[in-house]
C-alpha cells in the first residue's frame, strides 16, 4: 500500500519515521490514501487490539462516574444556594483550571509516561469523588460551608482533567495501529456518547429514589473501575526525540504546528464556532419552561437528544469504511448541524425539537470524528500530547464559553433571535473555511498511517 507524505510512528519505538512516498500517491497529492479495494473493512478492528478494549472500558466507566458527578453536585448547589448564577460558577470553576494549565499539560504528557500521568490524573478525580462522598457523611458540614467545598472539589477535577486529556488521547493514538484510526475514534466517540446519556440518567434516579450518599458511593465505584482498567494497558513509553528542550519552546512547537496545518487549524476552527455560536444547550431550561411547555420530564429528554443522535452516528459510522471525501463531509456536517440549531429555535413541536436537537448530535459526532481523525494521522508522535492540549482548549473554551455567549445574547436580544442567528453564524464560518482553504475542501481518505500536509 502507498502512503502519503507523512511521519508514521514505528511499532516498536514509537519514534516517528519518513515514509517512501510513490509517484502515484505524489500525483494524488493530499485527495488521500490509496486503500486497496479487496480489503474489506472491519468495523471491530479496533476493539480486537487488547490494549484498546482496555482503554475504552475505563474511558466509559470515568465518563459515567463524571456524569453522575455532574448532576448531583448541580441539584445539590442548586439545592443550598437557589441561584441559578451558582450553577454557572460549576462551569467556571472547572474551566479555569483546565484552559488555564492545557498547554503545560500537553508538554508534560510529550515528556513523561503518558500511561503514568493519565492514572495519576485518575488517582485525583477517585480523589475528588471521595470528597464529594465524605462531605455528605459529616452531619452539617454542607449547611455549615454551603457550596463553597464542591467549587473546590471542582476546581481539583479540572486541574486532572487538564493533565489526563492529553496523556491519554497521545496514549490512544499510540496503542492501535495508525490505519485504525477512524475505527478507534469511532468506537470512542460511540463510547463517551453512550455514557453521556446513561451517567445523567443514572445519576438522577440513583439520587432520587436513594441519597447523594449513594450516588457518590456508585460515582466513585465508577472512577476506581476506571483507573483500575487502564492500569490494565500494557505500555512502554516511547523514546523522546531530540536533545533537551525549554518549556517555552516546547508549548510552542505544539501551537506552531496547529497554527501551520491548514487543514487542521481550519477542523478545530469549525468546531470551536461551531460550538461557541451554535450551541443552544445552555437555554434548553428556557426552551423546555416558556416555549415547549415541557417542564422539567421534557428537559431531561431535550438534553438527552444530542448525545442519543451521537449514538447512533457513532455505531454506524463504526461499521461503515471511512469517508473517501472528509474534507467536503466535514463541511456539510458543521453545515447541518447549524441548520438543526436554527430549526429548532423556530421550532413549537416538542417532537420535531426533539428529533432535530437528535440530528444535530448525529451531524456533530461526523465532525468529531473526522477532526479526531485528522489530528491523530496529521500530529508526529512526539506532538500528540501538545496538539491534544491545544484541541482541548479550542473543544473545552467554546463549551463555556458558548454557554455564557448564549446567556448574553438572550438577555441582549431574546432567546429565540439569539439562538436562530447562533446557528446562521456557523453557516458563514462554514462557506468561509470552505472557500479559503481549498485543502480541507479537497481532503480524500484519512483513515491510514502517515498523512502529513506539505505547504
């Protein structure tokens, strides 16, 4: 099989290498890689490699334990303080931490053990749960300090979320083989989705017909599984390449290469306005209450919609082979996903809103893919962890920062105006990118080893 220009980590050392590069894929140029058409595809690929089913199980088992975390600690300081201002500090207090350490945390899964760093990132989210769970034990304790201990808690679990995101990102795109990519973003993307629909449920019956005490037993039950399954993966941490390197420099290099690859600067940008601009989840309390007339029953099944639409792409996109056009799906995808946050703003019909809230998590989960993809086969191995950082703080800044843009916005010009032209906005990021990089609009196959941009 060709293979287009690019550095391709070897199997053994994970050191990158300079693949030969025909003259056919030279003439193909960036429309991508030639595959074989007798090689049929595999849509398990990635789970049969142990090390990955691993990965998964503790990817699915930390992201139920932080769901759950999620909406008990919300009905809780909800409950103490009955100010809806303490529910948006939840958010600030964890993105603060997260943006603010990214880019040191991406170096510092590029320099040491990234197996190390993501279990004892682990260690403190296990941590953080236990915390939770003996605060709810000591009688008083939360009518004496009020919210003020789980703003702590959560400004602890950014602090490991920061540090596990790259290490174990890096960590995944070096335990499979770099032609399963697509598959393994596939199946993770199906998993974290699946999880984001089952921990809130789960998390509120638990509460509900039980205590907080016992939604933060099953929470941290959850987190020890985690931790403990990855500790199951089998790895040998890669050899760093080059000679010392300043911190300076090295957050630099990661910035310097996401900043020149066109390609991929322009994938994270699609996202990040995306999100930034079209996300409507933070006014679907508004949408539920004055104009669904939905109550509380519909808003757990409006915010449920997104991540079920996800589940589903996500397991198709698994057992279907990958796009032979991503550059011009990607398009289309960001594109549909803001023409369903439109229609939804417009929208009267619970169902119909609904359904469309299910099709934009569905044309999300595309781009997801394709970005996840693209920064896994474009990013040399001794970057992931840095590249991963800055995708964290494009991905994590634009869900805050979407959430407090969409709460000015209503107050400034209604909710519905201001969700119909949050939608309209992605539409021109989406013919602008589309016009200016012709690259990304052109991009082929990026589902095997080695594509890496020239120019």
């Amino acid at each position: 099989m060709d293979e287009g220009v690019g550095f391709i980590a070897d199997e053994c050392t994970g050191e990158p290498r300079q693949p030969q590069r025909s003259a056919v894929a030279a003439a193909a140029g960036f429309q991508g890689l030639l595959v074989s058409p007798s090689v049929s595809h595999d849509p398990y690929a990635a789970l049969r490699v142990k090390n990955y089913r691993w990965f998964i199980v503790s990817l699915l088992t930390m992201t139920i334990s932080s769901q759950i975390q999620g909406v008990v600690v919300a009905w809780q300081i909800y409950d103490i303080t009955h100010d809806p201002l303490s529910l948006g500090l939840m958010g600030l207090a964890e993105a603060l931490p997260f943006i603010g350490v990214a880019l040191y945390a991406g170096h510092v899964a590029d320099l040491l053990n990234r197996h190390r760093v993501a279990i004892a990132s682990l260690a403190v989210l296990l941590a953080c749960s236990l915390a939770l769970l003996v605060f709810n034990l000591i009688p008083g304790f939360l009518h004496d300090h009020g919210a003020w201990p789980f703003y702590g808690v959560i400004f602890a679990s950014g602090l490991a979320r920061s540090f596990l995101q790259p290490a174990r990102n890096a960590l995944g795109a070096e335990i499979v083989d770099r032609s399963l990519y697509a598959n393994a973003v596939a199946w993770r993307s199906s998993t974290w989705q699946t999880a984001a629909v089952v921990g809130p449920a789960l998390g509120g019956l638990i509460y509900g017909f039980t205590s907080p005490r016992v939604a933060y037993i099953a929470d941290a039950i959850m987190m020890a599984i985690a931790a403990l399954t990855f500790s199951f993966i089998t790895y040998t941490a890669r050899k760093t390449a080059g000679g010392p390197e300043s911190i300076g420099d090295s957050l630099r290099s990661g910035l310097r290469f996401v900043f020149g690859e066109s390609v991929l600067l322009s994938a994270l940008t699609l996202d990040l306005f995306s999100v930034l601009l079209g996300g409507a989840e933070a006014l679907l309390p508004v949408f539920a209450d004055q104009i669904l007339h939905v109550g509380p029953q519909g808003l757990g099944f409006l915010r449920a919609a997104p991540a079920a639409g996800a589940v589903v792409a996500s397991v198709y996109l698994a057992h279907r082979p990958p796009f032979r056009r991503a550059g011009q799906t990607l398009l289309y995808a960001v594109g549909t996903f803001a023409l369903c946050i439109v229609g939804f703003a417009v929208s009267r019909s619970f169902l119909f809103s609904a359904a469309l809230l299910a099709i934009s998590g569905m044309a999300d989960n595309v781009s997801v893919l394709i970005r996840s993809t693209l920064l896994q086969v474009l990013t040399p191995a001794h970057l992931l962890g840095r590249v991963s950082s800055v995708n964290s703080i494009f991905v994590g800044s634009s869900n805050e920062l979407g959430a407090f843009e969409s709460g000015v916005a209503a107050r400034l010009l209604g909710t519905v105006t201001s969700v119909v032209l949050g939608g309209l906005a992605p539409l021109g990021v989406v013919v602008g990118i589309g016009v200016t990089v012709p690259r990304l609009r052109g991009l082929g196959r990026i589902d095997d080893a080695g594509l890496r941009a020239e120019g």
